[in-house]
C-alpha cells in the first residue's frame, strides 16, 4: 500500500512511513493514494471464512510488502476475540464489538496496531513514543494492546471528569511502559496537544513520536476487518446491507468506507452522533463548522472537530454531493439515548450502551425512510456504562469480571494544564 497526505495526493510514502509517523510531516493524515477492490475469489469464499481468515485475505491484499508469514503472525496476536452479529428483527441487527480485553471496539485497531508497529520497531535502538489521546475507550484499548510491548513507551492523554471511573482505571492502573496524562480541558485540547507534538521539530527530532489515535492509518485498516465480518453473517439474507455507526472521531466510519472502496457491498453508512454533531450538519448543509465538544453521556464520541473528517472529504474529493450519497447523518441528545437503552431492552431484552444506543435511533430513523436491513454497531460493553444503563432499565446490573477486577487497582497518573509548553515538558523530562 502506497500512501500519500490529505495536503499532497502527489506525495508518497510507505506503510512503515506512515504506521511509525503517524501523523504526516506536512501536519496532515496519511491515506492510501488507491484503492482496488479485493478479487471476486473473495467474495465467493467470504461466507465461509473465519474472521482470522478475512483479516489476512485483506491484509495481503492492501499490504504487498508484507509476506503471507508476517501477516499471519500479526493477525494471529491481534484478532483474538469474535464480532458477532445479533438480528433483532429481520431487517435489524447489532453488530457486537465488545468481546476484546478492554470491552471496547478499539481492541481491534490497538492490538492490530501493537503487533505491525513492534514488527516495524524491532530493529530500532531508540524507544518508539506512542502518543494518544482519549475520549473514553481508546485509552484503555492502546493501554491493552501495547502493555510490556518491548521498544514501545505510550502516554495517554484523557481530559479531566471527561470519561467514565471505568474507563479512567482502565488506561492508570497498568503501569510498566504504559503513562497516563490527565488534561484540564477536553478531548478536543487533548487532540490539539498530540498533533502539537508531532509539529514541534525540535521535540520530534529527539524523540521518535507517533500516534495510536485514528489519526493513525494502521488503527483504521483492522476495523475494516469487521464491516466484512458484519455483512459475512447476513449474507444468506441479503445482497447488500447499511451500517450505522456511531461517531466521534469518526475512525470507524472512515474504516467502514475503506472497505467499501475495496468491494464490500455497502448500500448506505449512516453516521450517528450525539450533540456533537458536526457532521451531520455539514452533510445538511455543506458547511463543516467544527466547535468545542459538549459533554454527553455517550463520552467516547465528543469531538467538535473530528480529525478523519479530513480522510473522508479526500476519499470522495472533497465533493459534497458524491459524501451524501454514502452518507447519512443524524444527532440524538441524552434523553434520547436513555429512552433507547429502555426501549430496545424492553422489546428485545438486549442491553445497549449509551453509544450503541445513539447507532440504534440513527438505525431507525433511517429506517423510517428507507425499505433496507441496517446492521448498528454496538461499540462498547454496557457494563462499562452502569449508571447509564441502570438508569434507563430500572435495574441494577452486575459489573462485567473483566472491570471487576480493576475496582483495587491503584490508579497512577500526572495532572496537567492544557497548554502545550507542559506536555513538552514531561516529555522531555520523562524520556530524554
């Protein structure tokens, strides 16, 4: 895979440039320069292939530079857990993204991440700095999939009463190469400090820094691992099928578009958002006014300036009307997503949280308009959201195991203003 930059679509880069820059050194993302569909011998054996199996059919198809061993090698270490579908009703289904260590979907993308950037890092003398920010999952997911990955340091930035005590513990109790930073701010300043890291020069040239984020293009290649696996298990029932994916930073939309440019028979995307709804405005009017976030109860999706809005207007050429016909956007506040959570319980007896609950009422207004099966993308466990979800059902539901035994771990972080010049600072201090 050639890649080039949203700035410069005549630059060219390798996937080891990219994957261990992670931001471009123009300031921008890097994005494939093309994109071929995968063989129709796909395609005839998808409906009997393994998750592990589509992953390394993609792989091998996007990565020629990489051998059929390395990809197996990676693939095996990373996608580790299933992505289940579960109908609803004939023409809705939920596409389970929680089954990773961290009960996020951000597994997929982190461990993916972990496994490519310690094969490109193996022969380096200096630490590779990864740094990321988070609004709510991707913290513990990065934390996860990088834990005791030799060669690797990781600082996480979250932004201060911002994501869930869950979440928080997820990202500060590991300890090892793991490094967490709580930023007086939001997730939006947290994003600025990472991408003003990276355009420091004097800083990026003493230390090697890149990215975990979305802003990555090796976060985005694996999620589009599961759009396939999604359509894999309806394919019985359908020629082709729309995803509503809840959106922040809108990595996993952006992933979802990937694998329709190579062949996947995506009919329409729906972006769903909370009042941070950026997006969907623009894909009304045509205008992209990005704006502070608004803290919501779905926390992992408030971002007022998502920076793989850039990617998506390069896909389509920065042309707004081709955007529109892939895409469809809507915005729910919280009430509205506390109705859902009730309501899909109470019809279905299937527990949602906040975000998969914002996919959910985008599902169905699409659905009042169009005759189409929706898959929604149902992002993170609900028992990393109880207060939520015990709210909206009026139960009182058990904590999942696997965040059971966060509740005594000793959380270890450092508290920072959101003004640069302090990141700059720690870094220096912590790894010079």
């Amino acid at each position: 895979m050639k890649l080039c930059t949203t700035y410069d679509p005549k630059s060219a880069f390798s996937l080891r440039d990219a994957v261990l820059r992670g931001l471009a050194p123009d300031g921008s993302l890097f994005v494939p320069k093309s994109l071929d569909p995968l063989p129709k011998h796909f395609f005839d054996r998808l409906p009997s292939l393994s998750l592990p199996e589509i992953s390394i059919a993609i792989c091998n198809h996007l990565f020629p530079s990489l051998s059929n061993k390395v990809i197996e090698e990676i693939i095996t270490q990373s996608i580790t857990f299933p992505a289940p579908v579960v109908q609803l009703t004939e023409s809705l289904s939920v596409l389970e993204l929680f089954h990773g260590p961290t009960l996020a979907f951000k597994d997929f993308g982190a461990r993916f991440m972990a496994q490519l950037m310690s094969y490109y890092n193996r022969a380096e003398s200096q630490k590779l700095i990864i740094l990321v920010a988070t609004s709510g999952d991707t913290g513990g997911a990065v934390a996860s999939g990088f834990h005791k990955v030799p060669g690797i340091e990781v600082v996480i930035l979250f932004p201060k009463n911002k994501v869930s005590a869950i979440q928080q513990k997820q990202l500060t109790t590991l300890g090892h190469n793991i490094q967490a930073l709580e930023i007086n701010g939001t997730f939006d300043d947290c994003q600025l400090l990472v991408k003003e890291a990276f355009q420091d020069h004097p800083l990026s040239d003493r230390l090697r820094l890149t990215s975990a984020n979305s802003i990555n293009i090796a976060r985005l290649i694996p999620q589009s691992f599961y759009y396939f696996e999604g359509y894999r298990q309806l394919s019985t029932l359908t020629n082709s099928v729309c995803f509503s994916v809840p959106s922040g930073n809108f990595g996993n939309l952006t992933a979802g578009l990937i694998a329709k440019r190579i062949g996947l028979p995506v009919l329409q995307f729906i972006a769903a958002t909370n009042v941070n709804d950026v997006v969907p405005q623009y894909l009304k009017s045509s205008r992209y006014h990005p704006r502070s976030s608004i803290p919501t109860l779905s926390n992992a999706m408030d971002v007022g300036n998502p920076s793989n809005f850039d990617r998506m207007l390069h896909l389509y050429g920065s042309t707004w009307n081709d955007i529109r016909k892939d895409i469809q956007g809507y915005s729910f506040d919280d009430q509205q997503t506390i109705d859902a959570i009730r309501e899909v319980y109470q019809k279905y007896s299937y527990l949602l949280d906040p975000h998969g609950a914002v996919g959910y009422l985008a599902s169905q207004e699409f659905s009042r308009e169009n005759d189409a099966s929706v898959i929604f993308l149902e992002t993170a466990h609900p028992s990393k959201f109880l207060e939520t979800v015990n709210k909206a059902t009026g139960k009182e539901w058990d904590l999942h195991p696997t965040l059971q035994k966060l509740s005594d771990k000793q959380e270890t972080y450092t508290s920072l203003e959101k003004d640069f010049s302090g990141l700059r600072s720690f870094l220096l201090d912590s790894f010079l």
